[in-house]
C-alpha cells in the first residue's frame, strides 16, 4: 500500500545524507558558506599569508555582463581593506583549460573596476585564487603562485595580478593544505579557520541550517530541470529551422513557423537559431 508519509520521510533522510556529503569544494555549499564575509577573510588571510587582512565586502556568484561577449559568474568576489580585489573560485572538474578561465576572469574584474578617465597606476591589485579538487600543474605542490618574470633577466615585475592556485589533492603538511584538507572533507573543528567549521558545522548540523540547505536543494533542482527543458526547447526549435532549410532558402517562412509552434520564445532567440542555420 502507498504510503505518501513514508515517501516523504524517505525524501527528508535522503536530503540529510546528500547535505552531509557536501563539502566546501562543492560549489552550492561554497556559495553559502561564502555568504559571511568573516569567513572568507579567514580563508584570504591563510591563502594569502596576510594574517591581518580585512574583507570589506565579499559578493557570491557576482554576475558580470559582456555585452555583445561572453559573460561570467565568480564564486566570490572579495573588497579588502589596502583596496584590493579578491576572486576565489572552486572548481571540481578538470574539463576545462582553467588557467585561460582565470585569465577571462581577470579580464572582466578589470573593467568592472575601472572608472572612465582612471589612471593605470589606480587600477586596483586582483588576487586571482583558483581552489580545485585535482593538482592542475602535477608538480605535487598544495599551492602555486604564478609570478611575472622577465626571461633574460630572471627578475620578477609587477603588475598588480597575482594568480593563485592550491588543490585539496596534494597535502604537503602547510597550513595552505591544512585548509584544503578541509575543504575535502569539511569534519570537524580547527581553531586556525573556526569561523569556516562553524558555518559548515551550521548548514550541516544545525536544524535551521539543514532546513536553509534543503530549500536551496529544492530551488538548484528546479533550476536544472528548468534549463534542461529550455535546451530540450532548443534543440526542437533548431531542428524545425534545419527542417524547413532542406526545402526553402526562405528564412523569413521558417521564423513564422517556429513562431507559431513557439509563441511564447522570444523572438531575438528565434532570429539567432534561424541566423545561426540559413548563415553558416
């Protein structure tokens, strides 16, 4: 016999085991962990080896709009107090060429930050901080720091990036590796970042916590379920548009027909499907 309240403890323990397998390099549990500005403070203070480092303001998953390019979501876009910028981003995958993301990335934290008429010599400095769960160099090092070197000469130049980037793979006994152990595996208590085990300790154990988690469950699953339905619309509409190309060189009769199957799609992203097949 059904039983609707059985079903829905079973979806409630589920839930609990998949929040208690989160860990920090996850990112929907770094975004919330990143919310409290203390925490990554902590984090910058033992990444950057600036025990007094302070975090203005830290912004998760700042959006950055391209017009006309590609645009970027950062994890957690930090302020400190000498007037720098920090970026940490967490990255579990290896599928990716991440040292050119980091570049992109940089690039668009650049103009953000750039007023009109601002001289180079105020461009803030920007700490680029890549956290991944793989060692993307393979020297076997927990952390590596990216210098600008003059090649003939063997002398370091700066010009305001510095590129970080530490892996929870390696754990070379520093403390940079003892934070990335953390990251791993997010058990237990350590004075050297208490404030980062607090507010794991809350979302995972804490009842308002677990329930803040749950509820961004809920919402994650809906977002996924609703961009795999828009890509699922993409690929119909696409393949009408291909459909209607085999027969008719008349771009203008298959943009009427996607329109009247698909009244509700708006009609730019209509106009770039049928660009995108009528001119290759």
């Amino acid at each position: 016999m059904y039983n609707k309240g059985e079903k829905n403890m079973k979806t409630l323990v589920e839930q609990m085991a998949l929040i208690q397998s989160l860990n920090v390099i996850d990112d929907i549990f770094f975004h919330k962990i990143a919310e409290d500005p203390e925490v990554c403070e902590e984090i910058l203070r033992i990444i950057l080896e600036k025990p007094k480092l302070k975090v203005i303001q830290c912004q998760v998953q700042r959006f950055l709009r391209n017009n006309g390019a590609h645009s970027v979501i950062l994890d957690a876009l930090c302020e400190v107090d000498d007037g720098a910028v920090a970026n940490i981003e967490v990255q579990k995958a290896d599928d990716d060429n991440h040292q050119k993301r980091v570049r992109f990335n940089q690039s668009n934290i650049d103009t953000v930050f750039t007023e009109k008429g601002i001289k180079y010599e105020e461009l803030p400095d920007v700490y680029m901080i890549f956290i991944s769960r793989f060692d993307i160099f393979g020297y076997g090092r927990t952390v590596y720091h990216i210098d600008r070197v003059i090649r003939e000469t063997g002398i370091e130049v700066e010009n305001g990036v510095h590129e970080i980037y530490a892996n929870t793979a390696v754990n070379d006994r520093t403390q940079i590796a003892e934070l990335m152990q953390f990251f791993k595996t997010s058990v237990g208590m350590n004075e050297k970042f208490a404030k980062l085990c607090e507010r794991v300790n809350y979302f995972k154990h804490e009842k308002e916590g677990v329930k803040i988690m749950a509820t961004l469950f809920d919402e994650y699953v809906a977002e996924e379920r609703a961009e795999e339905r828009a890509e699922e619309r993409k690929k119909g509409i696409k393949n009408m548009v291909e459909t209607y190309y085999k027969f008719s060189q008349d771009c203008f009769a298959a943009k009427e027909a996607v329109m009247e199957k698909y009244p509700d799609v708006d009609e730019q992203f209509i106009d770039n499907i049928v660009e995108e097949v009528y001119q290759p």
